[in-house]
C-alpha cells in the first residue's frame, strides 16, 4: 500500500550531508542499541499487545478477527523472513481506526486523476552505516505499520504482506549499506518495465497510476507470490522465478552489526 520510508526520503528528497549520518552514528554508539526510527502513529508501545508468537503488536480496538486475519497473512511468508524481521528488532503495528490514525502525508498529487496519495499501511525502512573496519552498521530500526478495522471496502486487505515487501527489499542490501537493493538492480528494472501494466492492474496504485515505482511494483510482485502466486506466474515466469529467489534466498541475518557493548 502507500507507505513512506525514512531512508528513501532522505536520499531522494532531501540529501542528507555526511555529518547528519556521523551524527546518526555517534547517537547510535551512545544509546548502544540501534535506533528506532518515528513512528506514523502516536500510541504509546504499552499501549500494544504483542499477538503471542508473532512480531504483531495490536493495539486496543484491534478485532479478534482482525487479529487472526493478520496472523495469517503474517504465516504466510517465509520462515527466513520471518526471522529477519524478529533479528531486525522490527515491530509489527497494528493500530485500529478506533484508536489511532496513521499520520497520513500527502507525497504528491498524482498528475494523471487529481487523487492525494492516502496511507493505510507504512514500512519505514531501516537505516545502514558503512564504518571504516569494512562493516555495516543499522542506526535506525524499521517499522511496519498497518491501519485496520477499517470501514471502507476499497482497501487491499493483504497490505501487510506488500509492505513486508517493502522491508525486504532494503534489507536485502544491508550488508553494502544499501536501502531498495532489489527494486533498484538492473534485473528488477528490466523485469518490472516488461511487466508494470500487468503488476499495475493488482494494485492500490492503479488509481495513481503515474505514482507507480519500482519499489511499488517489487512490494506488489513480493504480495501476490505469497497470497496468489498462480497470478504473479501467470504474469510471467521469469517474474515469478526472481520473486521467489529474492525471497527465499534472504539471510536471516543481515550481517549488520548490533550496536550493543
């Protein structure tokens, strides 16, 4: 779904200079534990329950039912991944309407139908620092946030699956510092220029078409493998194989650095 990402902003919005990310480091060092990078939502993390044998963290309204729905949705990945994002320290949210509001931003309109841009699920991305020994250093935390219990119909109910999608893409370049490692190869851009109006047609972004990246379009590919893979074939072959590489093929660990004594 439409998310935002911290690291993303950062590189293509706003450049940060090198002394921002010595900064970020030195903080780093100090707290000796990665940093945790802001949440969209306001709720206090006692506020949370963590749904047993999960990383998914439910706030107060959130349903029963909504609770096993996403549970599900989270089984459904694979294992590796699953452990990734435990190893990664990232939190799960999810906050019900009837208790919080993601704070939504506007990125831009989009050009081609007039429509803002809404968010009901956000993946904030991890941060990674080269040192100079030749290691990786994760200086932010990711987060995964996804708004439920929603009254409106026209929402993708597996949009936590696509922003998972989103983690993946960035911790799959964690050891070279890299964030959207996959989205931005070469591979996944030839892939998703052959395929985008086919993946386009699966998508919330099919109403803000011109928005449409590649970073979109890996999150969409990552969601149908794992919810409907018949579909994300039946596009291609050759997409379906590189999603499920990609997957699969994801370390549990990032061999980042903890920032621990």
């Amino acid at each position: 779904m439409f998310h935002r990402s911290f690291s993303h902003k950062c590189k293509n919005h706003h450049p940060a200079p090198r002394r921002l990310f010595a900064a970020l480091l030195f903080a780093a060092l100090l707290t000796a534990a990665p940093l945790t990078a802001q949440a969209a939502h306001s709720l206090p993390d006692s506020a949370f329950t963590r749904i047993p044998a999960t990383d998914l963290y439910a706030s107060p309204s959130v349903s029963a039912a909504e609770q096993e729905f996403q549970t599900t949705l989270w089984l459904s990945v694979p294992e590796n991944i699953r452990a990734r994002l435990e190893n990664d320290g990232v939190k799960i949210y999810l906050i019900s309407a009837s208790d919080d509001a993601i704070v939504s931003q506007t990125l831009k309109n989009s050009s081609s139908t007039g429509k803002k841009v809404t968010f009901v699920g956000l993946t904030t991305h991890p941060v990674y620092v080269a040192l100079s020994d030749k290691t990786v250093a994760r200086v932010f935390d990711g987060t995964i946030e996804i708004q439920t219990d929603l009254s409106s119909k026209n929402v993708d109910r597996t949009r936590l699956i696509h922003e998972i999608g989103h983690y993946v893409d960035s911790a799959a370049g964690s050891t070279a510092a890299e964030n959207f490692a996959i989205s931005s190869s070469s591979t996944w851009k030839s892939l998703f220029a052959e395929n985008r109006s086919a993946l386009l047609a699966t998508s919330a972004y099919a109403a803000v078409p011109d928005l449409y990246s590649a970073s979109e379009g890996w999150a969409d590919a990552f969601r149908l493998l794992w919810t409907d893979p018949a579909a994300l074939q039946s596009i291609s072959d050759d997409l379906f194989l590189y999603v499920y590489q990609q997957s699969v093929g994801l370390p549990v660990s990032g061999g980042d650095i903890a920032l621990t004594n």
